[in-house]
C-alpha cells in the first residue's frame, strides 16, 4: 500500500502542524494519537479508518475541522479515486 505523505509545518513545545497528502488509496500506517488533535480538510471527501474494532468511513468536508482526544489508534486509508489532504493540529501541552 502507497504511504501518506506527511509534511510538518510547525513542531514546537505546545503544537505540531503537519499538512497529509494522500493519493487514491494511500494510508498513515497504523498509529496511536498521543496528544488531543483536530483536523482540518483541504479536500471533500471519504476516508476509511481501520481500528481494532473494526472499519468505519468518514465523510470530510473541505473546511469543516474535527476534535479527537489523544489515544485514538487506527490507519487512515483514501477511500476516494482523486487525491484527498488535511491539515493536522496536535496539541501538545495543556494551555496555560
């Protein structure tokens, strides 16, 4: 299976920003989230999520971001025929 390209645009005490590029049918590889996230997609359209319980779909609309909590682990797979990226926001310290 073809790799998600991840490209980091900010890492730093408190947050990392990495933009996910994925062409049709490239995934993350299995990973656990270890600091609450939100991601923004730069494209519509749907992901598939492998988890160990099972496979979901996920329907993303470009600008509409989404909040997980840390300890989410899964692989992220490009359920679309065109290429699909999201911006990712890690946080890494509570807020002051």
């Amino acid at each position: 299976m073809t790799a998600a390209v991840p490209t980091v645009q900010i890492d730093n005490e408190r947050v990392r920003v990495t933009e996910w590029r994925f062409v049709p049918g490239a995934a993350t590889g299995w990973h656990r989230h270890a600091h609450d996230y939100v991601v923004v997609p730069l494209t519509t359209g749907r992901l598939r999520l492998e988890a160990a319980d099972g496979t979901a779909f996920s329907e993303l609309t470009t600008g509409i971001a989404y909040f997980r909590p840390a300890g989410v682990e899964h692989d992220v797979i490009n359920a679309n025929d065109y290429p699909f990226a999201f911006v990712e926001i890690e946080f890494k310290t509570p807020r002051p």
